[in-house]
C-alpha cells in the first residue's frame, strides 16, 4: 500500500503544455548582451559586491576567456553556444520575499501554471524559490532557522557570513576547473548558501524551485553549503523552464562540504526546455566518516552536460550518485559521475539509469579514481539504460582507475528496449500508447526513485508521464 | 447482433502471408466457446488479429463487438470496449507492480480526475484474488517479471477479474502449466464465467476443456472454422485425431 500512495496522486493535473509559456517581465537591471570586464563591473555594481569577489569575478573571466571549450570527448554542440549572444545579468530588484503573501502575483502563478498542488505549495512556505538572477521568494522555515542553520541566498551569504562562506568558496571546484565553471565563477548571481552548525539534524528538507524566465537570459547560480560536523541536511533544487524559440545558456556551479560524520543529499530534478544548454558542474568534499549523496534527475534541455561527483577525502567517508536522465527527441543527456577515492576505507556507489526516446541520446561517463597506496576503498557502478524506439542512442564510458590491493570495484551495465510487445500487451488492458510507454519508464527508474522523498517521486512521474505523452506521435 | 462478438468472414495476413482465410464465429455473451487446432492453424492469430496487434492486417471481413466493428480502432480502445485477451506469452513489465498496473488499467477506462478510489480498488482486488485464491503478496510484484508459466496464466486471469470484460479470449491458457495450475487457473476461469461475459477458449489439447468445460467446440483447420458442436466434439476430436476433421476441410 505505501508504495502505491508514494507513487499516486489524484489531485494531480497533468497539462500537455505545461512549461509552455511565460509571463511578461520587466526587468530593473539587465547588463545587457555580450561578456566583458564593463559586464562584470555592471554585475558587481549592481549587487554591491565586496571588492574581493570584483577580483574573484575579474579573475575568473580571464580564466574563461583562455580555456578551451572541451574537445575530443564532448559534444560538437558546444560550438553553437554563441557566448556575446546572452544576457548575463538580469534583475528585478526586489529584495527575497518573506512570506507567500508578499510574493508577487505573477511569480505565484507561474507556481500555481507549474501544477504545484497545494500541499507543496505549503511546502513552499519553507522554502526559498530563484525566480530569475534573484530569489524572489524565500522564507526560512522558523524551525531551521532556530537551529543555527543558515540559509540564504549566495549574495547574502557572502555578505554577512563571510567568515564561512570565503572559506569554502570556490575550494570545491576552483574556478579553473572547466571553462563552464569559470564561466559561472565570473557572472554567478543566486543560488544558495546554506549552513548547518555541528550536531544539527535539519529534519525537514530544504527546498529551492527556480526557472528561467526570460529570452537568452543564462543563469548562473551559485550553491554553497557547509554540513559541520555530525550534522545532517536534505536541499532539494527543481527547476522547469518555459520554452523559448533561441538557445538558453545554464551553467550553476555547486560546491558541498560534509565536515567529519556530516551527512549531506543533495537532489535535483530538471526539466529544461528544449533549447536549453545545461552545463552543470557539481561536486562535494567528503571528510572522514561523512557521506554525500547526490540525487540528480535530467529530463528535457537540447545539451546537458552533469557529472555530479564527490572528493571522498576522510577515512571512511562515502559518495553516491543515484541518477536519472531522460533524452527525448533532439536532445542530448552527458551524464555520469566522478568518485575520487582520497583516503582508505572509502566506499563510493553509482546508479545510472537512461532513457532514450526517438533522435534522443543518452551517455554515460563516470570516473572512479581509487590511488595504489589507498586501503579498503570500495566502489559500486552499475549504468543501466532503455531504450525507446530504433533511432535511439546510448554510450558508456566508465573509466574506473584502480589501483593497489585490497580495493574492489564492481561495475554492472545493461541496455533494454520497451518492446513493441510489452506497449501492445499494456494497450490491450485499455492504456493507451503514451501511457503504455509511460508506465514502462517509471517501471524501470522505479526501483532508485523509492530511494527519493516522496514530493519528488510524485513531481518525477508527472515529469515523465509528460514526456512520454509529448513523445507519441 | 446485440449481446455478442461476431467474428465475419474474417481474412488476415502476416507479412503478405494471408493465416486466416474468411473466419466465422459468433460467440453470445453468457457462453463459453472453445476452438482446439493444431500449431499454425491460425488460432493464436485469431487471438491477436480481434484485440489489434499492429504486425496484422485485416484484408477483409468484421468484428463486431455488441453490433459495433471493432477493426480500426487501437488495441486500447478496443480493450475498453469490452474486449480483454489472455495472452500465451505475456510481457515482462520490470518496476511496475501488479496492483498498480491493473490500477493504472481502470484508471484508463475513467473520465480524467475520477480514478478510482485506493481503498475501494484494494477492497475489490483482495475480493477477487480471494475467489481466485491467489496469495495477497503476488499484487505487490512486477507484472511477470521472473514469473513462472502458471504464475504468468494467474495473473492474467486476476486481471480479466478486475477488468470485467465483455468478452475475453484465452489464448493457449494451458500451455505450459503443470496440473496443479491448470486447476488454479481454470477454477478462476469458472469462478468468473457467468451472464455478463462470454468466453473464446483457444487450446491445442481437450485436457483444458476437462476443467472449463464450453457450451460450444469449434475446430479450426487452415484458418477457417470446419466444425463446430457441442463439449463432446472435444472428446471426439481427441479419439479421432485432427486428420479426422482435416479431411472434412478439404471436401
């Protein structure tokens, strides 16, 4: 029974063109097309930037300017990112919002357009949303907040914590890391800081829904947070995008740290519109007996780009990716993940699962790095991908370094196909096509969606009901 | 005809290749009707050609469910109709569990935002795994994911319970099940058969129609219908041998 009431829920609508649509904006600040140090100034004037991050950003853009783009391995897509094309900094102006009733009516009904039924939208009550570069809504449940527990927008974590937050900024992934995350590093606007003191258990999940909202406006958020020792945190990002005729750029960088015995998820379920870039770079720093695990879910957009890994650094400490992505016609799912065994006895887990329909493609690349002179360290990999109809694609590149003894590595892949029996057989108990595909996919994530909380095994199902009935001709 | 699935001069071909050659059969809602043929005589064709398979093609002839041809329309609608078919080989569906396909199923015969109410649908499905005396832990796994040939038969038979067809076809039922299943199976058969539903029993063997026993034999040579009787053709028809009614075809 509580599996089906997990996996149901009748108050739900689904609208063939949700995520369709836009609301009209006007924006207080908007730095305009192109990218230069005049870019950057505007951005830093505008926020009201300390003069270190000015450097930060300054520094960053020479960086991005010199990296290349990636070459062999990734895909000729990235050429079609015309870089002066974008908007890198747009506002509204309005300070976070408090409480819902101060959220402006426009921003809530793109909530309410979004099918947020109402008991999330109680959620949303603790809960800070992005809408645009700024949060346009956030309230910091009073509970939390009574912990200790920091949660804010980057802009002001820098601000007034700076003491936290220059420690960690930037440590994670620095900014030479890939031309994406200089590229974020110079530009980033919103995102979130969070911090959680020692021995603090945030019980309920800390939440962000965001989406872009205006024409070739990149997003760039900036995510920091800082589990301390002991401590426990859920943060839970969701973003849907409306659709727009010309390409969208975002590129968030996420930095996480779990202090020693920490333990720190981190889910995100997208679903980008189809012209949209999604260049992602995201990785945690995992101290001794702490655990870090991503839970990453990618549907929609023209190109993701998302390797979600963590730097398992103390003794004991664990890593895990549980991912899901889903390439419909025209798009391009590069995921994976990266486990960087740096201490003994550490254990790191990978769950892929892929679906590709139609002109959809779906790729797996994972790095698991485990050095000779470590001890005990073990990792699970197991990629397992299906298909929907001929045309479709899947790759695998696990690349799994290990060396030394008494280091073990299990990796398992598969590759499936719905059937042309299996949509008949379901058609004949009265489902229709789409349904019938539908009911497949969630059959086959169902399994690592029971890992997720419940808000969003429900938000995916609808997501990918949407999907499938979008994909039957 | 009201009240029956009519089967008219039926012609369908695989590839080009026509299988049935201008089939007849009228089979009236409350009866259970049984037709026995050898392997390839175009039986399970018959099966998958009524409920709408896409590799066939209707080259000529009708099916009328309650008056109304179903030929054309999507194996779902039909399946709405009325129109439910125990498969010989049913699909594997990995991650979705029993209870929540057949759920999903009902659903699909509901205006949107009337789904069917969770605890009236376990109500009812426990009624009837009950009558069908099958254990309440099966519902909670993967639709024949792993199943054993009787397990695969009883499933489709909870499902033709919960569904309530008009008309359900039985493709091979027995095949592959061991006689402690066939009685399981065909005890769910006979729990269910009654005025609201009749019932097309496709088999190669009499032994099935020992335990469901038809109000009406058909013999099926060639994709044609050569003879059809009362429950003691099938007796016949094991003592003479399908070379008996082979011959029948031929004059």
């Amino acid at each position: 029974m509580s599996e089906v009431t997990t996996l149901e829920k009748p108050d739900l609508k689904i609208d063939q063109d949700e995520g369709n649509f836009s609301y009209p904006e006007d924006y207080a600040f908007d730095a305009g097309t192109g990218l230069t140090e005049k870019t950057i100034d505007y951005i830093c004037d505008v926020k009201e930037d300390p003069d270190w991050v000015r450097e930060f950003r300054k520094k960053a853009l020479r960086i991005f300017r010199e990296k290349p783009l990636p070459t062999h391995w990734a895909s000729k897509d990235l050429e079609n990112i015309h870089f002066d094309d974008f908007r890198y900094y747009l506002s509204k102006g309005a300070k976070p919002k408090r409480t819902w009733d101060e959220v402006p009516d426009d921003v809530k009904r793109t909530f309410e357009r979004l099918g947020i039924p109402e008991k999330e939208r109680a959620f949303l009550a603790g809960v800070e949303a992005q809408f645009d570069s700024e949060a346009a809504y956030s309230n910091i449940k009073k509970a939390v907040a009574e912990q200790g527990v920091i949660f804010v927008g980057s802009r002001e974590g820098l601000k007034e914590h700076p003491e936290i937050f220059r420690k960690w900024f930037g440590k994670v992934i620095p900014t030479a890391d890939n031309k994406f995350s200089a590229l974020n590093s110079a530009v980033f606007s919103g995102g979130s800081f969070i911090y959680v003191p020692k021995g603090v258990k945030v019980k309920h999940p800390l939440q962000a829904y965001f989406r872009i909202n205006a024409e070739n406006f990149g997003q760039f958020e900036r995510t920091l947070i800082i589990v301390d020792e002991g401590a426990e945190l859920t943060y839970m990002e969701g973003c849907t995008a409306p659709k727009f005729d010309s390409v969208t750029l975002h590129s968030a960088v996420v930095e996480l740290v779990a202090m020693k015995g920490a333990k720190l998820q981190y889910i995100t379920v997208q679903n980008w519109s189809p012209n949209v870039f999604n260049l992602v770079t995201k990785r945690g720093l995992a101290h001794e007996e702490s655990e870090i695990k991503w839970i990453d879910c990618n549907i929609g957009s023209r190109l993701t780009m998302k390797y979600p890994g963590v730097i398992l650094k103390g003794r004991k400490a664990r890593g895990e990716v549980l991912s899901i992505a889903l390439a419909n016609n025209g798009q391009h799912q590069d995921t994976g993940a990266k486990m960087i065994h740096a201490a003994d006895e550490t254990t790191s887990n990978i769950i892929s699962k892929s679906i590709s329909i139609g002109s959809g493609r779906a790729t797996y690349r994972g790095l698991v790095h485990i050095p000779r002179h470590l001890k005990g360290c073990k990792n699970n990999t197991e990629c397992d991908a299906l298909l929907i109809n001929t045309e479709s694609r899947t790759d695998t590149y696990p690349a799994i370094v290990t060396r030394g003894e008494g280091n073990s590595v299990q990796h398992e892949a598969s590759v499936s196909k719905v059937s042309a029996e299996q949509i008949f057989y379901m058609q004949q108990r009265g489902l229709s096509e789409g349904q019938a595909m539908s009911l497949s996919v969630n059959g086959f994530v169902n399994e690592l969606v029971r890992q997720f909380p419940m808000e969003y095994s429900v938000e995916l199902k609808r997501l990918i009901d949407l999907e499938m009935e979008g994909s039957v001709g | 005809m009201k009240n029956s699935l009519e089967i008219k001069g039926l012609k369908a071909s695989i590839n080009g290749t026509e299988i049935l050659h201008g089939l007849n059969l009228t089979i009236p809602k409350g009866e259970v009707h049984a037709i026995m043929g050898k392997n390839g005589s175009g039986k399970s064709t018959l099966a998958k050609v009524m409920a709408g398979h896409p590799d066939y093609e209707v080259t000529g002839g009708d099916v009328l469910l309650d008056g109304k041809t179903i030929l054309g329309l999507d194996p779902d609608v039909r399946a709405r109709e009325g129109l439910f078919l125990a498969f010989q080989y049913p699909s594997e569906i990995p991650g979705v569990t029993i209870a929540n396909f057949m759920r999903a199923a009902l659903n699909a015969r509901r205006p949107e935002g009337q789904e069917v109410d969770a605890v009236e649908y376990y109500n009812e499905l426990y009624k009837k795994m009950d009558l069908l005396k099958i254990d309440r832990s099966f519902t909670s796994r993967a639709v024949n994911d792993g199943f054993s040939g009787g397990e695969k038969k009883k499933n489709e038979i909870l499902q033709m319970a919960m569904l309530e067809p008009k008309y359900a076809v039985l493709d091979e039922t027995d095949s592959g099940l061991d006689i402690d299943a066939l009685k399981i199976v065909s005890h769910g058969v006979n729990s269910l058969r009654g005025p609201k539903m009749g019932v097309l029993v496709i088999t190669h063997y009499q032994r099935l129609l020992d335990y469901i026993v038809p109000d009406v034999v058909h013999v099926m040579v060639d994709g044609r219908i050569v003879k059809s009787g009362p429950k003691e053709l099938a007796l016949e028809m094991e003592k003479k041998g399908y070379d008996w009614v082979e011959n029948l075809a031929t004059v």
